[in-house]
C-alpha cells in the first residue's frame, strides 16, 4: 500500500538543478514528508522533510504544494556525488513510521 | 546533522548462532528507534520500532523470539538475531527519532550480517 509515488528513474547535468517529484494524493493532514537518499550499501541519509510550508536548507528546498497531494525536491547544484536512490515517503505523527517504496534513481552526468 | 552509529559495520555468524547489533545516538536522545531490514536490490523494510523502557512493536510477519530488540536507554537500542540462518544474512539498518517531540529522523550507516 504504497503511499507515494515516484518515478523510478532520472538523469541530471550536472552543475544544473534537480527536480525529483513525488505524489501522496491520499496524504493525511498529520502527516509528513520526508526525503531520504541512499547511496549503495549504506545507510539512507536524511535530506530534508515538511508538513505544509516549504522548507529549504543546506542540502535541499522541499516545495508541498498547497493542496499537499505533492511536492518536489530540489537539489540547487547537482554534483555527480548526489547520484542515489531517493525516497520520498509520508509518515504520520502518531508513529513516525517510515515506509519505504521503490524510490527514484537519480543518476547525475558530467 | 545528527548521528545515529552502528556496530558492527559487518558481522560474519555461523548458523545456529547469536548476533548482537548496536544503534546508539550520539548526540541526541532518542526515545524511539526503528530497525530494518534490506535485502539485495530491494528496499528497506520496517522490522519492528523500538521503545525506550517498554517492549518493541513489531510489524506483521516479523518473529519477535528471533529478533531480540532492547531499548534500555535513551541512546542504544539492540537487535539480537537469534538462531541465525543463512536467509537472516542481509543488511540491518536503525534509525532514530529526534527526542521525545522530534520530528527529525536520522539512520545509522547499517550492519551488515552474513550467516554461514
């Protein structure tokens, strides 16, 4: 019971920004979004997460859209060392339960 | 950020036996903790969340006999895989939740477990 939806691949230039997009149209309102990545054979590295507002810091911007059915994270200047698995996934306060879905692959090019 | 640290990085086991992982936060408290597991080319998969001073919550299909978890205070959180078997090797993966009223949640850099 996937809660987000991804897509499951992206290339980006590098030096350029990177969109990735996700959709949570069944988002309930006490839950947040949360943006990890996961580069291979470690741990997944925490990047940035919201409730409504858009959030931004060293790594990232997070922009929910009003209706919060969605959002995107931006990496401003992709470097090649930003090519990861990244997850988005929606989480609610009661538990803050992290599900893990297939995420995006994101592959930046020289 | 916050560290959230794991030991042993990697663990060989021979069937049969017992294998303890550590989860500590570093700089920070956590009063929840969360294992995974990760096999191969597959995502991570929630085991059970892990409560300071109470007994863990697992999720459905998890055996809690043959994954001990203790809690015992608010920087370390264990997982001990019991009876391990060969289809136990994969990778363990904690994550930790920013103190009590945090919302941030952090992963340590996962323990990999291979039986023999």
């Amino acid at each position: 019971d996937a809660k987000t939806t991804q897509p499951t691949s992206m290339d980006c230039a590098e030096g350029r920004a990177a969109n990735l997009p996700c959709n949570h149209s069944t988002i309930s309102g006490n839950e947040y979004v949360y943006w990890y990545r996961q580069i291979h054979s470690q741990g997944p590295q925490y990047i940035i997460h919201g409730l409504k507002n858009n959030e931004t810091n060293e790594m990232a911007s997070l922009i929910i859209t009003e209706d919060r059915k969605s959002s995107t994270l931006i990496l401003p200047h992709a470097t090649l060392r930003d090519t990861a698995v990244y997850y988005c996934i929606v989480a609610s306060s009661n538990d803050y339960k992290l599900s893990f879905g297939a995420g995006t692959t994101v592959t930046v090019r020289a | 950020g916050a560290v959230v640290s794991q030991h042993p990085s990697r663990v060989i086991c021979k069937s049969g036996t017992s294998v303890k992982i550590e989860c500590r936060s570093l700089d920070f408290q956590a009063t929840t903790m969360f294992w995974y597991r990760q096999f191969p080319k597959q995502s991570l998969m929630l085991m059970a969340t892990s409560n300071e001073g109470s007994k863990a919550t697992y999720e459905q299909g998890v055996e809690k006999d043959k994954f001990l978890i203790n809690h015992a205070s608010l920087t370390l959180s264990t997982l001990t895989v019991t009876s391990a078997h060969p289809e136990d090797s994969s990778f363990y993966i904690c994550s930790a939740r920013w103190g009590a009223s945090g919302n941030t949640i952090y992963f340590g850099e996962g323990s990999w477990l291979t039986v023999v």
